[in-house]
C-alpha cells in the first residue's frame, strides 16, 4: 500500500481495485508489529508506528466491500465449496458483490478458491510473484 504496483495496475487494466476486510487488516496487524529492521531501528516505537500507519492508509480509490454485505453470502460460500477458506470466501464473495473478477498473488493461488471461481463463473487469475 505503501506505492503503486505496476504489475498489478496493468493486469486490473481499466477494472477498478477493491481489497478485501480480512487481508486489509492482516496488513495492519503485520505492520504493528513490525520491528522496523534496519531501517527504522533506532525509531521510538510511537514514531514507527505513526510512519506505518501513514503507510498502509488504504487509498481512496481502492475500495472495500462492507462486512456486513459479505457475511451471509460468504456463509453460504464456505457451506457450498468445500475447501474454501473463510479469506477465500470474502474474496469471492466482494467479487460477486463488486461484480468483478478476482486476482490474486500466485503464492495465494489455491484450489478451493479456484474452484468456486469457477463453479460461479467468476473470473479469477494469479498474477506471478
């Protein structure tokens, strides 16, 4: 979140973004918790945390389905395709919603997910990493 991706910007082609409740708050989880590394080591933890913060701001244009929305028919999901995960289902489900399509890191390319995609004929692809 903290810069654009390129690869990801051509393969959404003219599409616009959405990211999901669960993974976006995965990322602030991972970022609070971060050590800062090198580069931020001799950092206050609140000055850490305030630049992180300002890092993982989800922009504007980047939209995000309510959970309230998806929480039934991500139920409804994870009942129907055996193997889906309860992050799998969000993203299908915000896809459904969004009437979109999904794409995904291909280190996150699984079968179950895959799967549903296809039963519901929601378009799905993994963008290599």
């Amino acid at each position: 979140m903290a810069r654009r991706d390129s690869a990801l910007l051509r393969a959404a082609g003219d599409d616009g973004v959405a990211t999901t409740n669960l993974w976006y708050a995965r990322l602030c989880k991972s970022a609070a918790r971060a050590t800062g590394g090198a580069l931020l080591s001799g950092w206050e933890d609140r000055e850490r945390r305030d630049l992180i913060a300002g890092l993982v701001a989800l922009p504007g244009d980047i939209g995000i389905v309510p959970m309230r929305d998806l929480a039934w028919p991500m139920g409804e999901l994870i009942a129907d395709h055996q193997g889906l995960s309860t992050l799998g289902a969000e993203a299908v489900a915000a896809a459904v919603a969004l009437h979109g399509r999904l794409l995904v890191s291909s280190r996150d390319d699984g079968p179950g997910i895959r799967r549903c995609c296809e039963s519901l004929g929601v378009g799905y692809s993994a963008l290599e990493r």
